[in-house]
C-alpha cells in the first residue's frame, strides 16, 4: 500500500517555454538578433534553448512530433510570451528598425505585440519589477 503524498513534488517554477518554429536555424537567428543571445546550439536536430532570465530557458523547436499529416504545425495566435523591458518606446523602435511585424502601437504606455518570422505573437511589456 502507498503512503498518500501530502504535498506536490512539482516545482512552482517554469523550466522552459517551448515555441513551435518552422525552420529551427532561422528562428535561432532571429531570436538572437531581438534578445541579443549570444550562445546556445541546436540540439537533436529540431531544437534551441535560449538562455533566459527568469527561466530554464526559451525553447524554440520545429516539434517534429506534433505535426499534423500534413507535417503543418500550429503557432500561437494570441500573445503567449511577454518579455520585458525597461524602455518600452526603444524596444518598439529596434523591432521596428529591424523590420519585426508589430501588430500594435505601444498600448497604455504598457505594452505593445508583435510576431515572429512563424507567426507566433509574443508581447513586450514595461518591466514592473524594477523600482527605478
């Protein structure tokens, strides 16, 4: 008979966040070009971890596995990440400058949204953490 567990052995953290990518070497480029990533290897063929703060890591992968018959695979349509900054309006101007689809103006000098190369929109927000 086993003793009932009394409390979770899952950790109230995130260890990674997977992206679903079309073409793992040109997200790759992307994501190190806008994050400023400067390390990391694709792995097993189909997959990259960013190093992130906060996280295990940003996990972008061509998700061999989950595509459909007709090897299509679904990207996230509605804002799934939000990465933060502490200056919102030069973060707007260097994915703009770097030709990145925005989907938004800032909004409520808050936030604004944006896609990647494989339609994944993704959000940028004010940093409220930092108390400066």
């Amino acid at each position: 008979m086993h003793k009932p567990i009394n409390k979770t052995p899952i950790k109230n953290r995130i260890g990674g966040v997977f992206l679903p990518v079309r073409d793992i070497e040109k997200a790759k480029t992307w994501y190190s070009k806008i994050l400023g990533l400067t390390d990391g290897e694709i792995q097993f063929g189909h997959l990259f971890a960013a190093p992130m703060e906060g996280t295990a890591g940003l996990i972008l992968d061509t998700m061999p596995m989950w595509r459909d018959e007709n090897s299509n695979l679904s990207t996230y349509q509605v804002p799934s990440i939000q990465f933060v900054t502490d200056n919102l309006q030069a973060s707007y101007q260097f994915l703009k400058e770097n030709n990145v689809e925005l989907m938004t103006e800032i909004q409520d000098d808050f936030y604004f949204v944006f896609k990647d190369p494989d339609g994944n929109v993704l959000m940028i927000c004010r940093d409220l953490s930092n108390k400066d």
